[in-house]
C-alpha cells in the first residue's frame, strides 16, 4: 500500500512540474478557481432579496454608480448582483452537463471500441445519429419538451453533446487494445470487465480528463444560447441576463453594462477553461509534451 501511495505521490508531482510549465494553463486555472470561489461565496456575502424584481431598489436601466458598480437592468435590479447569482447557475449547468457528455461518450466509446459485431455496429450508427444532428437544435427542441428546470437543462445538454467524446474514446480504446498486455491478460482469463475496467480506462482517462474541461466550455456556451433562444433554467444565468438585455434593448438604448458583464464572464470562463484544457492535453499527452502553451 506504501508503494502504491508512493507511486500515486509521485505521479502528481510530474503532474505538477509539468503543468506549471504551461503558462496559459495557469492563468486560466487562476481564472476558474476565482469564478468557483466567488460562486460559492455569492449565498454568504450578498442579499437574494436583491434578486426580487418587487423588492428592486434602483431606476430603470441606470447607469454604473457608487451604489451600483455595474448598474441595473429594466427592473432596478443590480447587475452586478445578477451576474454573481447568475454564475452559480451557468457554472452548475456547465459542470454537470459536461459531466453527463463525458459518462455517457467514455461509455459508449469504451464499448463500441472493446466489442465486436453488431453491438459496435449499432453503438457506431447510434454516435452517427448524434452526430448528424444539429446537437443545438436538439437541446432545445428536448428542453421545449420536457419544460424548464436546470435539471431539464443539464440533460438537454448532456444527452446532445457526448457523440463527439464517444468517437474519441473508441479510438484510444482501439489503440489501447491492441496492445501486447491486453492479450496476455485475455489469454490470463480476464473478462470484458476487467479488460475495460481495468486496462482500458486508466488509460483513457488523461484523455477523458483533458476533453472534459473544453467540454464544460462548450456546455456553458450552450447554456447561454439556450437561454437567449429562450429555453432557460427559470433562474437567473449569464445567457437568461443577454436575452433580457436583448428584449429590452439595452444595446441599442446605450446601457452596455448590461450586456458587457454576462457576455464578459461567459468569455473570460469559457477562454479559461480552453487554456486548462490545452494545458492538459499538452500534459497528459506524451507526443506534446514538451510543447510550452
């Protein structure tokens, strides 16, 4: 168990060494942990209250002031208190939605790349379905179905967007199984489940671990889409902030604060987490490695 631990140490810290060496993985990483914090911390260093369009302090589209940092938007609420609410709420969606892409495309990609015969056939026929379609259009086609909710939201996402990580997954699984390891465990007696548990997936997972990071920035573009077609969670979010800054015509009336703020969280978060995700890929990668970023 020592040696395991040891070993385990170890290997965070290569982790670690080269990590730090990827610059752009670094300010993106400080960009995230900030964002998360300040999520976290919103419940306990502001008022909900503030969130009540009834209980609205402030004029109509007003511009940044002393008691307002970044304005208000048509109801007198603060926007600066908006945007914080609202990054619990695209920072959930887009973990969760990412995650949901991620378990189902590393299942269906380990599956369709360890079995062979019709099982591969129709996983591979399934992925093209997927594909083939406009995953955007889906979610909100499947979002308009089943109502709103930022569970509804999550699953549109998730449920339209693991195609491409499957197709991924079922190439290094191809790769990994043809291996000279992978047949003396077979020739051992190991099972599917061994193989795949055992073999296939520790060696997938710095794959799967790099492609989830640009997955969730890709979930929470998504998300703000979504909300802005008009398919939102019900709660305050950075695209539900554009789409009422568009009905309300804050762009062309001169109250750019109102859009500037969400679209500039959604920019700089998504940005960081494509910067972690390179970063990662250029780690956890052996044929980039070496390849500062």
């Amino acid at each position: 168990m020592s040696i395991t631990w040891t070993r385990r140490r170890a290997a965070l810290s290569r982790f670690w060494r080269d990590y730090r060496r990827q610059r752009a993985g670094l300010y993106g990483a400080a960009i995230l942990i900030a964002a998360v914090i300040l999520a976290l911390l919103t419940p306990l260093v502001t008022d909900p209250a503030g969130m009540d369009v009834t209980r609205a302090t402030g004029a109509k589209m007003a511009a940044p002031s002393l008691e307002f940092p970044l304005g208000t938007d048509e109801s007198g609420r603060s926007v600066l208190l908006m945007t914080l609410w609202g990054s619990r709420v695209s920072l959930l969606i887009g973990f969760m939605s990412a995650l949901l892409s991620m378990t189902i495309g590393t299942v269906v990609g380990i599956a369709a790349g360890h079995f062979r015969g019709w099982t591969s056939a129709v996983l591979l026929r399934i992925t093209d379905w997927f594909l083939v379609l406009p995953s955007l259009v889906l979610a909100l086609v499947l979002a308009a179905i089943l109502g709103g909710g930022t569970s509804t939201i999550i699953l549109a996402i998730g449920v339209t967007s693991w195609a491409s990580t499957a197709r991924l997954i079922r190439a290094q699984t191809l790769s990994v199984e043809a291996r000279p390891y992978i047949e003396r465990s077979r020739a051992l007696g190991a099972g599917h489940w061994h193989v795949m548990t055992r073999h296939v997936l520790p060696n997938v997972a710095p794959l799967v671990l790099a492609n989830t990071t640009l997955q969730v920035a890709s979930a929470i573009v998504a998300e703000s889409t979504l909300a802005f077609l008009g398919a939102d969670s019900g709660k305050v979010s950075w695209g539900g902030m554009l789409r009422g800054s568009y009905d309300w015509g804050a762009a062309t009336s001169g109250a750019w604060w109102y859009v500037l703020a969400p679209g500039l969280c959604i920019v700089a978060v998504v940005m960081a987490f494509t910067l972690c995700g390179r970063a990662l890929e250029a780690v956890l990668n052996p044929r980039l490695r070496g390849v500062s970023r």
